[in-house]
C-alpha cells in the first residue's frame, strides 16, 4: 500500500501512514482507502461504537466492519485517518441491486418499478477483530470494542475510574473489566450487579483470571454474563447469560 500523508492538525509534523489490510473471508486482502485530502481529526474523546468503519470487498461484495485507522503523533495526539467505505467502481460494471428489492413489471413512463420484499432475517455480524492485551488499558479497550460489536451503542470509558469501579458504560450496560492475576470473586460481581440495577441496565463482567466457582455461581442467579479474556484479545463467554448474550446481541 501507498503511505498516506497525515499532518497533525496541533503540532504541524507531518506523517507516512500505510493503511493496514485486512483479509475479506473470500480471501481477498481489503484495504481501507483514505480520502485524499481530507485531514486526519483529532481523538479527544473515544467512544467505542465510533471505532469501526463499514467497507464493503471489491472481489465479492461482502461488507464487513474494520477498525478505524489511527495514528499516534510524537506530540501526544491520536489521529484518526478519515477513509472511504466505498470501492473504486471498475470499468464496465454496474453497482449490485439492492438484496433488499425486486424488479417489478414494466410500465409505460419508465423503466420497470422495483418493489421492496421483506428480509427474513437479520445480517449477522462480522466476525469480532481482536487486539492483543498488553496492558490493563489494552484489557479495557477490548472490552468497550466487543461490546460495540455485541449491539451496545455509545460505548465509553469514563475519564476517571469511579468509586463503583465501573470501566465502562453503554446503552442499557454497564460493564467492569478485572485485570488482575487472582480469580473475580463474589464480592465484585454482586457490586456490579447492585450499579447496574440501580441505573436499570445490565451488568456485564469481563475478567483475564477467570471467576471463582462462588462468583460465578452468584452471577447465574442474577443472569449476569461473564465473559473471559486472555492476551489474543477475544473474549469468551463462562456462563449461560454470556452464551444468550453473544448468540442474540444487544
């Protein structure tokens, strides 16, 4: 791939970007295409459902969800590379119809009318893209990432930890993400359960040690899920509420 220039909007330094590529499940490599142009903004405040971007495979058409590109300048500032979620349209081809909608019957004023058919079922999602866990931030951000990529909208971190211990909060969860080395035990799934009941939201426990056998126990009698992570970054569902969680979504 061709480096993108960046320049950051504070500082003024100017930066070569290579926009990753990801491989389409078809097998073909899909890369992001920056707008050429356009200036990188800068990340003051990160809300995790922004951090996806939808680009569709110009081999076999599929639309997935990749991360967003981001770059860090020397001065501090995440940048984020604004990019195209389009393909280039080849020559001599015409974009796909709509699965959505059928030609219908040919009238006398115009080409033939289309009609709307229902869709049967919902498009699942894209597999989760996961990112190695290097430190208890890392533990954090992946959290807020597969929560965006459960159905959770406005995913963020607040500015501080609070008291309650609460890493993370969306519409209709709150989430806590336990980065020691020792087993979650009883006491930190019933205070999240109680925050969570307090604002009328779901609990949701994400841990790298793993639960102990009382702990998750207690959060199958408050349908809480608890979902295990370790240094690949891909979360995995302990409890039957996590289960019901991950096949339904948000």
């Amino acid at each position: 791939m061709e480096p993108v220039h960046v320049r950051c909007p504070l500082c003024l330094r100017d930066h070569a970007f290579v926009i990753p590529v990801y491989s389409c499940p078809c097998g073909a490599p899909t890369a992001l295409r920056a707008v050429r142009g356009a200036p990188a903004t800068t990340v003051t405040q990160r809300v995790w459902a922004d951090f996806w971007v939808t680009a569709r495979c110009d081999v076999c058409g599929r639309e997935d969800q990749w991360p967003q590109p981001e770059l860090g300048c020397p001065c501090g500032t995440v940048l984020r590379v604004p990019v195209r979620t389009e393909p280039p349209a080849r020559p001599g081809t015409e974009p796909e119809p709509d699965p959505g909608t059928a030609p219908g019957p040919a009238t006398a004023d115009g080409p033939p009318a289309h009609i709307p058919l229902p869709r049967t079922a919902p498009r699942p999602r894209p597999p989760f893209q996961p990112l190695p866990i290097r430190t208890a931030r890392d533990a954090v951000t992946v959290a807020g990432l597969y929560l965006g990529w459960l159905g959770f909208h406005g995913v963020a971190q607040p500015i501080e930890r609070p008291v309650s211990r609460i890493d993370l909060r969306a519409e209709g969860a709150l989430a806590q993400v336990e980065t020691s080395t020792c087993p979650t035990g009883v006491r930190d799934i019933e205070c999240l359960w109680l925050n969570a009941l307090s604002e009328s939201v779901s609990g949701i426990f994400f841990s790298l040690a793993g639960y102990e056998d009382a702990a998750t126990r207690r959060a199958d009698l408050v349908s809480m899920p608890l979902f295990a992570m370790d240094l690949t970054g891909t979360p995995q569902p302990v409890n039957a509420a996590a289960e019901k969680l991950l096949s339904a979504g948000a």
